[in-house]
C-alpha cells in the first residue's frame, strides 16, 4: 500500500486575484497601503479593516487569519471568536476546520475546542464526514472523532456523494465513508461516481452504468470515451466515436475520428473531429460550423465559444456559427454572468455583451499567463502589470523603454459590470530570490543576482524536448518584502529511477507565487501548483529534460528583501534545475 504524496506546512489561503470565492460577498484583500490583509465587498468598500498579517476566505461564518505570528478566526463583523494561538487556520467544513499547534494539525470545532489533537503532519479538509491525513509516512482516512476509518490505495480516488471506488482481491467495487463496502467488488474496473452515475466494467468486453445502489442502468458493448454530460456519453465503436443517451441507446452515429481527446457537450454543442476535420455538432449531430484547418474553437459558454485563426487572433462565435466580434484579441475568456473579458492585440482589456457590444475598454498592461477572467458575484479580477513606485497601473502602450527593468510587479485590479475599477489590490511578483542557481550554457550553476544582459544559459524547447542556449536579455529586479514558496520534488515512479531528489538533497525551488513554471498540462502559477503535479528538471547526470514529482510544498516558507527574474530570448530558462518561464 502506497501512502498518498506530501504536503507539508501547507497553509489554505485563497487569495483574491484568482479565486473569487466568499461568503455573503466578503473577500479577503492585501492592501497597497499597509501591505496589510482585510475583507471587501464586491464594490470594493471596506468592510473589515486592513490589521492582518493574512487572511483567509470565509467559511461557516468563520475566517482564519493572522495576526502577530499567530492565526485564529474571526466572524463576518470583524469579532475574534477563536483566539490567535494557531500556526496556520484553515477553512472550515462540515463543522470542523485543520489548525496547526507545534508544527502539527489537528482539527477543531466552531468554538475552538480541540476535537481531533494535534498529530499529524499534514491533514485536509472533512468532506462527507471523512478527512484525508498523514502520519509517521502513512495515509489514512479519519472521523470527526480522529478514528481511522478507509485506508488508502494504490489509486484512491475521490469520494463523490459518500461513495469511492475501492479495490479488494482483484476486484473493484464502492465504499462508504466508513470504509464499508456498499456495492459489492465484483467488477472488473470501476470509475468514481458522476451526477449519480459509474461507469463499470464487467470483463474487457462488457461495460455499464450503474447508479448509487449498484445497480446495473444498461449494459453495453461500446467502450465508454467519456462521462455524461448533458445527458450524451461519448463511446467507442470500431474505432469511431459515437454518442449513447442515458439508456444506452446509440442516438449519433459512430462516424467520428478519436483526434480530440474527449469530446463532451457544452450548452447542446460539442466540438470533433470528422474526415480530418473539426466540426462543432448539436445533439441530433448535424454540423453547426466547419472549422479550417487553422482554426481551433473552444468548448461553448453561455452560448459562446472562442475562435482563433492561424495568426493567434480570437474572436466570439455563437451557437448558430455566427462570428459576432472582430478577430482583435490576443486572448479570449469565456463567458460568465452575460460577459465577457478579452485581451486586444494592441494589449487592452475589453469587456463584451452576449451581442459583442464593447461595454468598456481599460488600458491596463496585461500580465497574458495562465489567468481565467471570469465574472463572478458581479466583479472580475484582472491581473496588470504596475509600476514599482507608484502601484498605479500601467499603461499597456509605454513608450518608456526602462519600463520592464522598472517592473514593479503583478496587481490585482477588480472592475465591475460596467467597467468600473473597484479595487487595486497590493501588487504579486514573479521572482527568485539572489542565491538561486540559474544553468549556464557550459553547464556550471551561478547565482541569479549575478547574471547579466547576454549571457548564455540553458533553455529548454518541450515541443521539440530539446535542450539548448539562450540569450538573457533583460535581468529584473525588486526591492521590497516578499514571500517565497518552497517546492521540493522527488522523482516520478518509473520515469526519474536515476536521481535521489529528496529534501535532504537539497532537490528544492524556493520562488514567489505568480511565477509561471511549464509542467505537461501548460503554464501554471506557483500558487495554483498542487502536490504531484509534475515539473520539468535537467537530471545532472544525464543532461537530460526529465519529469520529476512535488512532493512538498511550503507557503510562505520565508520573507526576502531582493528578488530577481531574468527575460530571455527563448522565453524560459533553468532555476535549481527546474524549467522556469518568465513572468
């Protein structure tokens, strides 16, 4: 039995600029003024003051946050309700939130009373009665009481509506939050629940449905491509793609080719492939719209999908293949609450209506990495590139040519549905702090902080997997507090068998939240990395590109005064041998 991967010190702060998520509309915010943590509404009024060192969302009522090195919780008027005597407080579920005491987690109630004491070294959120833990290099599942209650597998999969796939003498078969069986292993393979259904199968020829009881909904001979969604499934069928309904009738004929990955229906529409082609189809399949072969559409939103064209340009079509903006962005985001944000080519955001009116236009400098502007409770974040003395936004056409040696950082800028900016938040940077150890072209290591404009280090090009050299042409810096994250990473089972990367190897990245860093899934942020998600790592021995596992993270691991980022003319480099893109 394997034990589920590590996290450890990790602290559950959702920040405002990528996760709208709140409670009665109150969001936690970092202020430009003190640098300092308080609570807003969606019109940006201040709502609970700006005295905390960190603060979390609200849940239950109850946030945690951080007040002279130490985390309590307070209620939606600002009132201490648990006192600040923890390391970390994390949200509240289902009554019971993970705190942090000596280095360790337990879980406590709404009233601070210590229910489940304080042993383990990493502990997750209760969902369906049961909370994931980890102990002395063992996973378990605990009760609200600290009992142990389901064992971890080789492959634990989520539980969904109180149910989970489990494994048992070579059959796979569903168990409660008690560990109990509830439907019998007796199948051959079995997938999580979705909207009430499983798909299961039999032997390698014989799939079904099943609901919650384990009861079989149909059985069939098509091999499930995809779950349901809007009542259509996706099947394999002599190696084309087909759609059944939700009692296993064939309702589009098996005439598609499997190029996209999982076709699914989006608002009655779903984009695939056919005669080497891509076509967006509804649900009786007839083509609504024929792509090029140099454009790519996105799933439908709203009633909207994104087109882009072979120049990289976007624009918004409807459900009838009706292009209803110009082909002006440079990125594009779905719909949400009757709205869209896009990025022109000239490098501003616009605002846009379901009739592709421009509701307002804000010559902000895009930050153009790995952010989804959404709409969401009638505010939307967008993040903008600001100036390091003022913290006023920048303009997206500077004609200063010291404006990125200038930079000052990544801000959080809320507008409203007309258009209205709400709030400026304090500004994120994408950094290293001065010892971190850029690859050279020669393969020696040196310090970030003594790297200068033309220098030649190691670049990596994941389309091709190969390794070559750079140009640096641009060394960043930035004066001011701020906090590092600490990723260390291990080897993946079977792909990095020839390094030992441990922690007490040093086999570590110490970098802030908003740099951007390439893993096999695209761009992420530092912050939106999650425990085994994969990097990309130079193995010394090799010098070779390979792929290596988190195995830990800590935020807010510690606080520098100086932090550098290098632009270079490939786009990415190398940082503790890890492959790092720029802001």
């Amino acid at each position: 039995m394997k034990a589920k991967q590590l996290i450890i010190n990790l602290i559950i702060i959702y920040l405002s600029g990528f996760y709208l998520k709140a409670q009665n509309n109150i969001f936690p915010v970092h202020s430009p003024e003190n640098g300092k943590w308080g609570f807003i509404n969606e019109k940006g009024i201040t709502l609970i003051p700006f005295v905390y060192e960190f603060a979390g969302i609200f849940s239950e009522g109850l946030a945690g946050v951080k007040q002279n090195e130490k985390c309590g919780y307070i209620n939606e008027k600002g009132a201490n309700i648990i006192p600040f005597m923890f390391e970390t407080a994390n949200p509240f579920s289902e009554g019971m939130a993970a705190v942090m005491q000596n280095g360790k987690y337990g879980f406590i109630d709404k009233k601070g009373q210590m229910i489940v004491k304080p042993e383990f070294e990493y502990a997750e959120a209760f969902t369906n009665g049961q909370a994931y833990v980890y102990k002395d290099k063992t996973s378990q599942y605990i009760n609200k009481t600290g009992e142990f209650i389901v064992p971890v597998t080789d492959n634990p999969a989520d539980f969904v509506d109180g149910l989970a796939p489990m494994e048992k003498d070579g059959r796979y078969g569903y168990v409660n939050t008690s560990g109990k069986f509830v439907i019998e292993p007796v199948f051959f393979k079995a997938n999580r629940f979705y909207q009430g259904r499983a798909e299961v199968q039999f032997d390698e020829k014989t799939y079904a449905f099943i609901d919650k009881k384990g009861n079989i909904l149909f059985k069939t001979a098509y091999m499930p491509w995809s779950k349901f969604y809007e009542g259509l499934a996706c099947v394999l069928i002599d190696q084309k793609i087909g759609f059944i309904d939700t009692t296993g009738k064939l309702v589009i004929k098996n005439i598609y080719s499997t190029d996209i990955r999982e076709p699914i229906f989006s608002d009655g529409l779903c984009k695939i492939s056919l005669d080497g082609k891509t076509v967006v189809i509804d649900k009786t399949g007839k083509v609504v719209k024929e792509l090029g072969n140099d454009e790519y559409i996105s799933d439908f939103h709203e009633g909207f999908a994104i087109l882009s064209n072979y120049s990289g340009s976007c624009a918004y079509i409807n459900k009838n293949g009706e292009i209803v903006t110009d082909f002006k962005y440079k990125e594009a985001h779905d719909f949400s609450e009757g709205l869209a944000v896009a990025v022109t080519n000239d490098g501003d955001f616009e605002i846009i209506d379901t009739k592709g009116n421009v509701i307002a236009k804000l010559p902000l400098a895009c930050t153009d990495v790995g952010t989804d502007f959404k709409y969401k409770n009638g505010v939307c974040v967008l993040q903008t590139n600001v100036s390091p003395d003022s913290n006023m936004v920048v303009p997206a056409n500077t004609d200063n040519p010291n404006y990125i040696k200038q930079w000052g950082g990544v801000a959080d800028i809320w507008v409203d549905k007309a258009g209205k900016i709400v709030w400026k938040g304090a500004p994120w940077y994408s950094c290293f702090p001065t010892a971190a150890l850029v690859t050279m072209a020669d393969g020696t290591q040196k310090e970030i902080q003594k790297i200068s404009f033309g220098d030649l280090v190691v670049s990596y090009n994941s389309v091709e997997d190969k390794i070559s050299e750079t140009m640096v042409t641009e060394v960043q810096s930035f004066n001011g507090k701020s906090h590092l994250y600490k990723i260390i990473f291990s080897a993946e089972d079977g792909i990095t068998a020839s390094l030992d990367l441990t922690a007490k190897n040093n086999h570590y990245l110490e970098v802030t939240a908003m740099h951007p860093l390439l893993t096999p899934s695209g761009i992420k942020r530092v912050k939106e990395l999650v425990m085994g998600d994969i990097l990309f790592y130079k193995n010394p021995i090799n010098n070779k590109i390979e792929k290596v596992k988190i195995e830990q993270i800590s935020i807010n691991e510690s606080i520098v005064n100086e932090v550098f980022q290098l632009k270079t003319a490939s786009g990415n480099y190398l940082v503790n041998g890890i492959v790092v893109l720029f802001k």
